[in-house]
C-alpha cells in the first residue's frame, strides 16, 4: 500500500530529516513503515527562522497523526552532543545550539535530536539491511562521510557521541605516497582526514588528482567503467578498504550497510569487500558489507525509532 492511500491516524512516532537544502518530514506506522511525508526548503539565515520551520513541521505531523504528543526526533547533519543535546559541527545555523530542547520549549511533548549517520544506522539494524546481526555499523558515503554504531538495536553514543566519525580518521600514509595524493584541509580543521578524499566531494579532489580532471561522484557512479573513472575508483577502493580496516580493528561490526549517493556504485559491496579481503589481517572473520533496506529515508526513519526510546520498540527488540 503506497503512503498516500494509508491512515495517518495510526502512526506512532514521527522523524524529520533536516537537511542542508530541505526538510523532510515523515509519519510512521508500529512496523516502522511512512504513512505520509513532505518536503520543504531549509531557510537558511538565522536560527530562529529554523525553529520557527521545524515547528511548523512538528505542527503538521501532529495534525496529520490527531496525535498532540506524538513523538517525533530529528536526524542533524552534525554531531548532537548526548550529554547536553547540543548540535556541534553541525553545516547549520543549529551549529552550538540545543535545537530539541529548544522546540520542545516552543512546541511540547517529546522531541530528540541526533546526527543524521547515527539515524541511518539505527534504521538499519532495526528492521532494515542489519535487521540479523547484532554489531552493525551504518556508513554513509555521501557528500561528507560518517556512521554510526548500533549493538542488539541500540546506538552506541559514547562520551561524545563520536563513534562513527570514521571521515577524520587520517589517510593511509602509504598509498597517498604511492599516488602522490595531496594532503586537504578538512572541514573539522585537520589535514589529511579521509573525507577530503573519500566522501562524496572528496573523491572529485581523488579524480583531479589522478587524472587532471575533477569529475563528481555521479559521473563517477554512472559509468564506472569508463577509463579515467576506473582508475578513481581503484584507488578510492583501496583507501576505503583501509578505513574499513580500520573500522574492523576498534569498532569490529558483523555487517557494515553502506548508504549515501557513493552506495549507488553498481555491486560497490562485491567491490569494497573484495578490496577488504586484501588488507583485513589474517584469519580474522570479515563483517558482511551490504546494500541499505531504507536508503535515503533511513534518516527519518531513525530519528523516529530514536523518539520512541528503546523501551517502546517492542517490535524491534534486540537480536540474540
Ligand atoms: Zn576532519
């Protein structure tokens, strides 16, 4: 049944996905299923306008569900501090504010926030491509590059909510040196962080620096066999393999679900796991590396979960 021809009235919670340029708010059902959902353009001058955005959508998903206190989060793209709810690093005028706090101030009932890559991996181990393992790490290769880390259904937040933030890992000193790849300032202020060369906009700084020309992940993406564009790809395979690597030393997942514009390269989990099996250490068991079940709207639909507390996700319990 499409969204349009469901009742709103039996959702249970709610996510909005705040992005750079929208806002997609969606209603979901007790399977975690969008009953109804909108798009709106982000504003961007001030915080206030924001607020005053968000709480119109907050207005609208109540109306819709005939709920006053529907539970609703709110996937960032930006860290949330989970000691004080405030968004740090965030691309956003939210940047050092509490944004949940502050529209539970205005609007009422239960509001969280959290970073759009935790939201995606909490999507995806419950009910999605990491629905049967019990450590699933959600990674987005988008336009920057994150994740997120979910034990038996449950995010791992840490002290500073920074698991995940595999893009400021540092790039593997060998294969720079063997490619000459340049060394980028990235936005977290450090030289050299895997998201200059990796993520989405990174791997247009990877194919200027291959092959003269600056081609986007999309023209990367739609014709990967193109010469220049396999060449890129190479490389960009080796250098996420060792971040992968990395990623299985600290964190060491049973399933890592890719997301993000890059997932779109044509069997990129047959690729990035092949390119793992040559640098993973000996004998050690290699975590699954799948397709998402959610994509794009596991943001909103992780926010949703995150609403309901885990106590409530009596559909969702966590995996033995
Ligand atoms: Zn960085």
């Amino acid at each position: 049944m499409s969204a349009s021809t469901r009742n709103p009235t039996t959702a249970v919670a709610a996510g909005i996905d705040l992005g750079g340029t929208k806002i997609e708010s969606t209603l979901f059902d007790s399977d975690f299923l969008p009953l109804t959902s909108r798009r709106q353009p982000t504003p961007g001058n001030s915080y206030s306008t924001l607020l005053k955005a968000l709480e119109t959508e907050v207005q609208w998903l109540r109306h819709e569900a005939t709920q006053k206190d529907l539970p609703i989060g709110i996937g960032i793209p930006g860290l949330v501090d989970p000691q004080t709810g405030i968004s740090v690093s965030a691309n956003l005028t939210a940047n050092g504010q509490t944004l949940a706090q502050d529209l539970m101030a205005r609007a009422g009932g239960t509001i969280v926030s959290a970073n759009d890559c935790k939201c995606f991996a909490l999507s995806e181990a419950c009910g999605g491509a990491g629905e049967n393992h019990s450590r699933v790490f959600g990674l987005i290769l988008g336009t920057g590059l994150g994740g997120g880390l979910c034990q038996d259904g449950q995010l791992v937040l840490g002290y500073n909510g920074l698991p995940g933030e595999v893009g400021h890992y540092g790039l593997p000193a060998h294969i720079v040196i063997e490619h000459d790849l340049p060394l980028l300032k990235c936005g977290c202020g450090r030289i050299g962080c895997t998201e200059t060369l990796i993520s989405g906009t990174g791997i247009a700084q990877l194919s200027l620096a291959l092959t003269g020309n600056e081609r986007s992940a999309v023209d990367i993406a739609s014709a990967p066999d193109e010469p220049d564009n396999s060449k890129v790809l190479e490389v960009w395979s080796k250098l996420a393999a060792e971040m992968l690597h990395t990623i299985q030393l600290h964190i060491d997942p049973d399933c890592i679900v890719l997301g993000g514009g890059l997932s779109n390269i044509v069997e990129l989990e047959t690729r990035l796991t092949n390119a793992l099996n040559e640098v993973a250490l000996p004998s050690v068991r290699r975590p699954e590396i799948l397709k998402p079940a959610f994509g794009d709207s596991s943001g909103g639909r992780g926010a949703a979960l995150l609403s309901l507390g885990t106590e409530e996700r009596t559909d969702h319990e966590p995996r033995k």
